[in-house]
C-alpha cells in the first residue's frame, strides 16, 4: 500500500498579460496530475507532449485555481495561460499526487 500525496512537485511561473506556454514535466503517468494556479484566471488548458489538448476538471478553492489531468504519458507537458490585463504575474505549481 502506498501513502497518499505529492510524488513530483514543480514550480514556475508567467508575467502577463498575454498567451504564455510553460512546460513542466510528468515523471509518472500512472498517478493523479494537477495544477495549482494563482492567482485564478479564466483562459487556462493543458497540452500533452505532442501538442493535443488534454480534458481538465477545474476548482477553486482559497485564491487558487485546481486544474486536475490525466497523463497518458511521461515527458514535457505545456499548461497555456490567457493572462488577461491586470495580472502582473502568475504562479504555476504542477503535482503529482497518489
């Protein structure tokens, strides 16, 4: 049996506003993926390593936004980020979890 929660951790980040892509990577697609985002803003997907767009399950919770994936496989993930004006700046931490 193996304990619940963070495996991997990761952390980076975008100065807005505007469309940023940043890569963070996946070491184990057979756990749980999330991405913690602040602060919340609307425009936000997830990209495999081949470019195709994963389906995301989103909250909110205390300022932050959750964006929760599955990884089919390891490698370099891209979250894209539609920074609209008046954000200075966004915080991206990418988990994974059992």
């Amino acid at each position: 049996i193996f304990a619940s929660g963070v495996v991997h951790e990761f952390t980076t980040g975008a100065v807005g506003p505007g469309v940023r892509e940043l890569a963070f990577p996946v070491k184990d697609a057979e756990i749980g993926h999330m991405l913690e985002i602040t602060p919340v803003i609307e425009k936000v997907s997830v990209k495999n390593p081949d470019g195709e767009l994963l389906e995301t399950k989103r909250a909110v919770s205390g300022g932050k936004l959750q964006v929760d994936f599955e990884a089919r496989r390891e490698g370099s993930h891209r979250v894209v980020l539609e920074i609209p004006e008046g954000v200075g700046a966004v915080q991206v931490v990418a988990r994974e979890v059992r």
